[in-house]
C-alpha cells in the first residue's frame, strides 16, 4: 500500500491549497485521476460538482517514513468533460509556452517572504505579548532576541529537499517573525509548481506546531515590510554577455523592463490580492501606481541587480508581486508581455 497526497489550488480569488489523501496499491502502476467535490472549493455548484484532479508532477512526501514510496501529487482540475477548469491557471501557464517560447529558455526563480502568525491573537507571532523593536537587527539577524522560529525554516528547507523541490536559500527578514526562502531558477512549470509544492509543504508543517503560514502582503500595519513574492526573470540571451555584435545579455534586460513597463497596469491585478496595502513607495517598494526601475535599487518596481550590471548579463527582477501571488499568473504574465524582446 502506498500512500498519495492529492493537491491543488481552490477556485478562490486568491487561490487557496487544497489536498486530500488516497491509498493505492503498490503494484498499481502510475497515479491515477481522482475527482472531488467543486462545490465545497469554489470549483462547482451542488448541482455540478465533480471535478477531475489531472496528477501532473510527483513529489517524494517529507512527511512518510523514509522505506515508503508515498508521494504528493500536484494536480491540474478539469471539468468533467475534459476541458481545464475556468480556475486552472496552470493551463494558461501552459497556453504562453508555446513552441517560440521554449526556444526563448525563460528561467524563473521566486523569493517567497512569509509571516509566522500566533494561533490566538491572529496577529503575526513577533506581536502577540508586546510590540518589539522597531526595524533594524532583524533581517539575517541572529540571537533570541530577533530570531524567531528557525527550527521551522530549517525543518522546511530539508522537507524541500526530501521532496525533490530545489531551494537556493533561506534568511530572516526585515519585520520579526517573517522569514524568505529562494527557489532555485528553473523553466516556468517547474519553478511554478515547485513554488506551489514548496508552500504546502510549509503549511503542513504549520499544522504540525498549530502555527499559522500567512502570505498576506501586509500582515502588520504600521511602520513595518510587508511581503512579496520577487520573482528573477531571464531568457537564454539574457544570461549571455554577448549574443550579437553590439547586444548583451544586460542591454536584452534593459529591453524586457521596457516591455514590462509597458504592461504594468495589467499586471497589478495578477501579482496579488491586497497588494495594495503594500506597494505603497515606502518599506522597500515603490507605488503601486507608478512604475520604476534601477540598478541595484530595492525600492523600484522591477531592479537589475548590481552583480548582473558588471557582468553584462543575467536576470532582471520583479519586485512587484505580493507574498500570496499564484505563480501560473505571474509568470505567464511576464512571459506574455517579454516574448518579442529578444527579436527586438
């Protein structure tokens, strides 16, 4: 007997995880579909219910004895009759890389910054007996004092790892109780999905501890960051110093920021509900309704880090999507508004 975790996003406006369990035999070959009730996930009506769970991407489970061949399941939802359901965002994904956009190789990679929150009080855990220290020693910090909760980063880092979703680091950050993980750059269904993966497996372990996950872009109010989701961008060419005569890896960059410019007002929507709330020009953001840019600059919409400025190539980075953003829809965004750039 084996043991799968089926998971996938809910039909909500910002898309929730969802998962539920089936036992297999071990003999049985593959993952098979498996159906849920719309209904009770925003997906259907109590009329038209069933929905088709469509496994797309196993992962190892972190959370099964080590000598079991128990996995999670990533699943697409499609309606009964075969099609993507209106809430697959993951299908639009699919749709933007179409066969001109393989060629172009996108890689994305997203910081995931989130807030520890206390069970009773629902506010973020840094806050539940008294207000600490205004901002300063908490980012990469160290100590008691302005660490809090280290063991579940470092406990999330190695159930990625166990799961096969590649992380390329962790840190504290800036507001107490609210921490990073990076997600290693890879192609855009993979970076997505590990993305998604990655967070149940966070919240799970929340569970474990009864320790709330928030991804809301502005948990505390005041004088103190909220949390985004930056996602680096790159194509082929742009990782390369020199692909044409007179063009760099750094001027194709210049060019997709351009483009994303170009495309700022269509992608507010998309980067998060509440988001609002925190690109408002302060706390290491820039306004909402203004677009920026700059090199090494943290409080523009879309920087280019200063280490790819010297080289001459590398990744341009998206600084505008909130904590609680749906992948699938940032970066079919992104790939939608780039995918001329490197023909320009």
């Amino acid at each position: 007997m084996r043991r799968v975790e089926y998971v996938w996003l809910d039909g909500g406006s910002t898309p929730k995880l969802r998962g539920k369990t089936r036992f297999l035999d071990t003999d049985e070959e593959g993952t098979p579909d498996w159906s849920f009730d719309g209904g009770s996930t925003e997906q259907g009506t109590l009329q038209d219910s069933d929905r088709v769970l469509k496994p797309i991407r196993l992962y190892d489970d972190p959370f099964s004895s080590n000598f079991l061949d128990n996995k999670i399941a990533l699943c697409e939802v499609f309606d009964s009759n075969g099609e993507p359901h209106n809430s697959n965002s993951r299908s639009l994904l699919r749709q933007a890389i179409d066969d001109d956009v393989s060629d172009l190789k996108f890689w994305f990679g997203f910081e995931q910054e989130y807030t520890l929150m206390d069970a009773e009080s629902e506010v973020p855990i840094a806050f539940s007996r008294k207000d600490p220290k205004p901002q300063g020693p908490y980012y990469c910090g160290v100590g008691f004092e302005n660490i809090i909760a280290r063991h579940i980063v470092d406990e999330h880092a190695f159930g990625c790892y166990i799961a096969g979703v590649a992380l390329a680091g962790t840190n504290a950050e800036v507001m107490p109780g609210q921490w990073e993980y990076q997600t290693a750059p890879l192609d855009p269904l993979t970076a997505a999905d590990n993305l998604w993966v990655s967070r149940y497996i966070l919240q799970r372990m929340g569970e474990q501890r009864m320790l709330p996950i928030s991804f809301d872009p502005k948990p505390k109010e005041g004088d103190w960051n909220g949390a985004g989701l930056h996602t680096n961008v790159s194509t082929e060419l742009s990782r390369k110093a020199s692909f044409k005569t007179d063009t760099t890896g750094l001027d194709l960059l210049k060019m997709m920021i351009s483009q994303l410019k170009s495309s700022h007002n269509d992608s507010i929507p998309l980067y998060g509900e509440g988001n609002e709330r925190r690109l408002t020009g302060e706390h290491e953001t820039s306004d909402i309704n203004e677009f920026t840019s700059g090199f090494g600059d943290r409080g523009v919409s879309v920087r280019i880090p200063t280490k790819v400025v010297n080289d001459g190539c590398g990744y341009l980075e998206d600084r505008r999507p909130s904590a609680n953003a749906d992948p699938y829809k940032v970066c079919s965004h992104i790939i939608n508004s780039t995918r001329n750039t490197d023909e320009s």
